[in-house]
C-alpha cells in the first residue's frame, strides 16, 4: 500500500491510512485528518465541519501550527486520511500556502493531488473558504506563528 504515499513539498508527505501506519516511524510528526488512530503516535486533526470532509478554518489553523515547527527543524511530517485524496490533501496543500511553498490554491491543489484522482467537492470547497479568508489582510501572518 505504500503507493499511496507521496511527497508534496518540502518534507511534506500525504498518505492513505494503510500506508501511514507502515511507515510511521519515519516521521517526526504525523497528522491523522481521519482521527481512526491507526498511527498510534498520530495528531488527531479531523475535520470539525458539518461532515467529515467539511474544514472549517481553525481546523486548518491548527494543522498549520503544528506542523510548520516540525518542516522548519527539517523534518519529515505525514498527513494522512483514509484514502490519501481528499482531508489530508488539502491539508496539505494549506500548509503549502503557508510555507509559500505554492502561490495560490491551484498551485498547491495540484500539488497534492493523488494522480488520477480528485478530492471530494466539499473539502476542496471549505479549502476554498479558508484561502479566500486569509487573503484577507487583517488576518494573522504565518511569519507571526
């Protein structure tokens, strides 16, 4: 399964939750967006929106917090979700904006897509929320955390 495994950034790697848990002890951090604790060591960091899939924006706040420290100090972080496509995907791809890793949504989309694969509609809608809320000025910058 670990196919499903892959490197979107910097030390940023997006998995499924079977190629999580085989290769856990290779990462100083891993965030479980599912919240099934299949990696014992894992963050819970599921979705708290309407669904499952639903971000709302302190949920993406959150993952960014904890995971920008790790990336800083060059180590290996691990986002994972059940299939590997759609949380923990964009997830990803809103620490990529943090980092400036991508310089905008679609960039960072692109990134951490799953080849031949497309993330559910309403994850990738509350990532669009969240990005179009921090565009906003009067929110906190990431150099700030």
């Amino acid at each position: 399964m670990k196919e499903n495994l892959r490197q979107v950034g910097k030390n940023l790697w997006v998995s499924d939750r079977e190629s999580a848990a085989l290769v856990q002890d290779s990462f100083a951090l891993i965030l479980d967006c599912e919240g099934d604790g299949a990696c014992e060591n894992a963050v819970q960091v599921a979705p708290t929106g309407k669904t499952n899939h639903t971000w709302e924006a302190h949920d993406l706040e959150r993952i960014i917090k904890l995971a920008l420290p790790v990336l800083e100090t060059q180590q290996d972080v691990l986002i994972h979700c059940r299939h590997g496509r759609s949380r923990s995907a964009c997830a990803a791809a809103a620490v990529l904006i943090a980092r400036q890793e991508a310089h905008d949504l679609e960039e960072a989309l692109a990134k951490t897509r799953a080849a031949e694969k497309i993330p559910a509609v309403v994850t990738v809608a509350s990532l669009r929320r969240w990005y179009h809320g921090i565009k906003q000025p009067s929110l906190v910058s990431y150099a700030d955390l």
